[in-house]
C-alpha cells in the first residue's frame, strides 16, 4: 500500500508540474514536471505518516 501511495502522489506531482512548466517551453516543463514529482512524493510519505496507523 505505501508503494502504491507513492507512485500515485509522484504521478500527480509530476502531471501538475508538466501542466504548468507546459505554458513556458518542453525544457521548463520537464524542469517543473521533475521538482513536481519529488514534491508529489513527499507529500504522499508526510500524508503516510500522518494517517497511517502506527506499526506495534
């Protein structure tokens, strides 16, 4: 399930970066669509952490 949460918050940070860095030129986007990734999985561990429940 972790693996899975990660995969999906990378997907989506990286779409949403691709999307915006898309208006500027193919080098920004990639550029954007990278730091949207690392920003997607962060956010999908932190969101873990918060709402997992914790392991015994």
């Amino acid at each position: 399930m972790n693996r899975i949460l990660d995969f999906i918050g990378m997907s989506v940070g990286g779409w949403l970066g691709w999307t915006l860095g898309g208006w500027v030129s193919i080098f920004t986007a990639f550029l954007v669509g990278v730091v949207g990734t690392a920003a997607g999985l962060y956010a999908a561990r932190r969101f873990r952490m918060r709402f997992s429940p914790r392991q015994p």
